[in-house]
C-alpha cells in the first residue's frame, strides 16, 4: 500500500502518522546511500521464509521490470545486508504495528 516505496503511501492511508513517519525515515535512509527502499523491501520479502506469500501492486511495466530485477538480483548477489540491518533498526520502534481494516462492527 506504498508504505516502503520511494514516494510514500497515499494520503488516506490508514496506518497510524507514527508507521508513516518511520517508514518515510528509512526510505530517505535507502536514498541517501542510493538504494531503493523498494527493492530492499522485495528481496526481504523473497528471501524471508516466514513470509509464504508476497503480494506486490505495480502500476507501470517498469514496475514490472524493476520488480523482476530484484528477485533475478536477489538470487545472483543476494542483500545488501548492512542496508537491510540498518533499515530494520529505523523501523524497530514501530514493528508489528498494524490498523485496523475491514469493515468494522459497531
């Protein structure tokens, strides 16, 4: 839902300002070092084997083209490690924060 990309979530997003706000943080964090924080949140997500299922939204081919240069990458030379650890340290404060979502019952 655009959490760990380049350009943020939209503006109706429901997660909590907090998740936003650290999320953001550690894109700026990717970018400085000239990463992307999409791609290091893809190959996360391939490598994890706690993670069954991966659900990506792309909305250009180029999407589709980064998003199958980071899975061929991800086999070849694998994580950037330090980035990974260091964006985990940013998102730590807010790990397994969620909103609520469905519809709710009154």
């Amino acid at each position: 839902m655009g959490l760990l990309t380049d350009n943020g979530p939209p503006e109706w997003h429901p997660a909590p300002e907090e998740l936003k706000l650290a999320c953001r943080t550690a894109a700026d964090h990717c970018r400085k070092k000239g990463k992307h924080i999409t791609k290091l949140a893809m190959k996360y997500s391939l490598m994890n084997n706690e993670i069954s299922t991966v659900l990506v939204g792309m909305n250009s081919p180029e999407q589709v083209e980064e998003n199958v240069a980071a899975a061929v990458e991800l086999s070849t030379s694998g994580i950037d490690e330090e980035l990974l650890h260091e964006v985990e340290a940013i998102l730590e404060p807010v790990k397994n924060l969620t909103w609520p979502s469905g519809i709710q019952q009154a």
